[in-house]
C-alpha cells in the first residue's frame, strides 16, 4: 500500500499524501526509539503488532481512495452482501450443530470466530447493505416482470439473507447488534414511507412494506427467548443493581501485575451509569489511564504503549475496548491526529460534496445506506470498539467510505448535468 502510494499513485493530492506517510513513519520510528530507551527490545516487539493492526487502517483507506481517483475503483455491493451473508449463515449453522463459540459467558453465539465483538460490529456495518441490496429498484423489477423460476430465486435468496442478519443481530447476544440493525429499519420505514407520499412510486410502498416486515421478523426473533434478551432482561439488571444501585466502588479489573491500585474515580451516578451501559469499559482501563496522565510530557505526545515499562506506575497491558481512547492512550496525541485525519478528511469531503445536491442524495437509498453504515461504524468504534482498531473489521469502514464519497460525487454530478441540459433546452 505505501509502495503504491509513494511511487506509482499519479492521481490528485499526490503531495499531501506523500507527506501524511512521511510524518506517519517519523511518528512511527519516535514511538519505537522512546518505548525502546525505556523498555528494551521485548517490550517494543510487543508494541510492533499492535502499531500495525492500528496503523493499518488510515493506510489503507488512502490506498482505496487512491485506487479511486486514479482507477475508478470501487469495491461492488455484492461481494460486501455475499460477505455478510456467509457471516451470518456460519452463525446459524454453528448454532445448529451446536459448535459456536459463546459470547457472554455462554449466552450469545459468535459462530465459528472467537471475537464477539468484532463479528457484532461486522453484522452492524454490513446488515444496512444486504437491507438495501435486496429492495433496490433492480430487485423490484425482477420480481415484477422476471420468470417464474428467475422471481422464486430472487425471492428466496433475499428473505433466507435478510433473516440471516436478523438472526445474528439477536443471537449475537450483543446491545450493539440488537440496537444497530433496529435503528437502520426504523430509519428505513420512515425513509420509505416519505418517499411513498412525495413520490407515489409502488417501490417505495414495496420498501415500506419490507420495512415492516423486518421489524416485525426482529421483533418476534428478540420475543422468542432470544440470547440478546437474556442479556438484557437478565445479565444487565444484575450488573445495574452491582454497579449502579450498591455505593461501593464500581468494580474494576485488576492485574496482579500491576504496582500500584489505581486511584478511586469521582464516583458519580452519571459515570455509574455509563460504565454499566458501556459494560464496565471505563472502569476496566482506569489503570491506562491514570498512567498516561502520570505520564511525562514525550509519552503524552507519543503515547504510552501496550507493554508495561519499568518506571511505570500502573498496569497498561490490558484491553482499552473503546478505539479512539484507545489509540489516545497508546498512541498519545500525534497519534490520534495521525490515525483520524484521513477519515475525517474523507467524510468531510463527502459531506460537503452531498450538500451541493442534497436532496438527490436524501432521496437516494443508496445513500443514506451508506451514510448510515459510516456514521454507526464511527459510533461503535468510539463506544464499543473492535472497530477501527481491528483490520478485519476496519476494511468494511474504508469501503464504506469510499463508496459515500463516490456516491456523493456521483449525485453532485447528476444534479449539475441536469442543470445544464435544463439551461440549454
């Protein structure tokens, strides 16, 4: 990707690109030199696979929006459906046999993967996709005018896929799942049901329609003594009464490794609160915390790693499960501004491209799909993570991104030739 970039990329924004990798790679070798001089080789060959697996994202969304100027490369929407598609359906076929592994202590299914959390992220990103993809005006058509065969296909092929996604979102057992999916149907309905009354386009009626019964579908699956309602009826009331209702200090993870207990929070029942709905996240990483604010001025700028040194305090070999604080922590400020500034960049320029035909892209389904699947990624990375931080996840986040602005361009486009032909008539 870097190679691509630095000598064979010929498209626009070729020096700032340049530039970006430049002072990446100088943050980078900082990073090393500093964890090196106070930890020694184990401890930066600790922090090499992680700085990857970080890094790995920003780099490659510059490479596909690279691709994308120069080429016109986009990645199509049916390998992203059929990809959610073979997710889901190892869930539910693991679940069948009974060989899932399990999430939450036994009470949800993450099939065949071992991080939960990665495959929920996964589910919410791409679920809106397979939603949209099997209601688009192409499939509308096929059913209406295709064979008697080619329309008992397209049929089945969509519901067995859209239940799949249901499934998951459910069996996952996790409240990000559950409420990811919910929140894209109930934007879709009253998507749809506008459109229905500005347009009267049977599509939109068809959309409608399809809308309700997902909703209903996902209710019902949730009703059934699903996973995710155990959760929810069941782990979480505890874990409130534990960690919300009792007046003893909301309980934290604890490294026997770890030098020094950290310091009690100013324990108040709005930060109670979110510890509980975040599953203990602020709690479990308060150590990592209060090392990088014990921290001199070079590890705030350059961050504090994931291996422990020996002049520090506190234990940071634990799990940060929330991405942007994360990187904070681990890669200090150079490194979120290095690790945000692509996609922020990128959205930005989406959004902004959206605004010169913005009504063509709120009536675009494809694009407010996309939008969403961007905006729910972002905040599931910054709530839950496993998002950004996690290659297997964060490509779905980069093609996302891409095909926003592309969309957006696309739109603007339309919007402008149809002015022009509209003066020169």
């Amino acid at each position: 990707m870097g190679v691509y970039l630095l000598f064979f990329y010929k498209g626009p924004k070729k020096k700032l690109v340049v530039v970006y990798l430049v002072a990446l790679c100088a943050y980078v070798l900082l990073q090393f030199v500093l964890l090196l001089a106070y930890g020694g080789m184990g401890v930066l060959f600790e922090n090499v696979k992680e700085t990857v697996k970080v890094f790995y994202f920003p780099c490659v969304l510059l490479a596909f929006w690279a691709l994308y100027r120069q080429y016109g490369y986009l990645v199509s929407e049916k390998p992203m459906v059929q990809i959610a598609v073979f997710y889901t359906l190892t869930i539910f076929i693991s679940f069948v046999t009974n060989t899932s592994f399990q999430s939450y202590t036994g009470n949800g299914y993450c099939g065949w993967f071992y991080a939960a959390n990665e495959v929920s992220a996964i589910t919410i990103i791409l679920s809106p996709l397979v939603f949209y993809h099997y209601t688009s005006r192409d499939v509308f058509d096929a059913l209406k005018t295709g064979g008697a065969k080619k329309r008992a296909l397209l049929l089945a092929f969509g519901v067995v896929s859209v239940l799949l996604m249901l499934f998951a979102s459910v069996y996952l057992a996790t409240k990000a799942a559950l409420l990811g999916v919910a929140t894209y149907l109930l934007c879709f309905f009253v998507w749809s049901v506008f459109r229905l009354e500005i347009t009267r386009d049977k599509l939109y009626l068809f959309r409608m329609i399809a809308a309700v019964l997902l909703i209903a579908a996902l209710a019902g699956l949730y009703l059934a003594s699903s996973p995710v309602k155990k959760h929810l009826t069941e782990r979480m009331p505890w874990f409130h009464h534990v960690q919300v209702d009792q007046t003893t200090t909301v309980p934290t993870t604890v490294d026997t490794n770890q030098t020094t207990a950290p310091p009690p929070v100013h324990d108040t029942h709005a930060y109670r609160v979110a510890n509980w709905l975040l599953s203990s996240r602020l709690s479990n990483s308060r150590s990592v915390l209060f090392q990088y604010l014990d921290s001199g001025p070079a590890f705030k700028l350059l961050g504090i790693g994931y291996a422990n040194l020996p002049q520090y305090a506190y234990n940071v070999a634990i799990a940060v499960e929330m991405d942007f604080i994360a990187v904070f922590y681990r890669h200090g400020i150079v490194g979120l501004l290095l690790f945000v500034a692509p996609f922020f960049a990128l959205l930005a320029t989406a959004i902004r491209r959206s605004f010169r035909s913005l009504k063509a892209c709120l009536a675009s389904l494809a694009w407010c799909t996309c939008l969403y699947q961007v905006m729910i990624g972002f905040a599931v990375g910054f709530l839950t993570g496993h998002t950004f931080v996690a290659p297997a996840v964060s490509i779905y986040i980069v093609i996302m991104t891409i095909r926003l602005l592309a969309i957006s361009e696309r739109l603007t486009q339309d919007v402008q030739k149809g002015k022009q032909a509209q003066e020169n008539a």
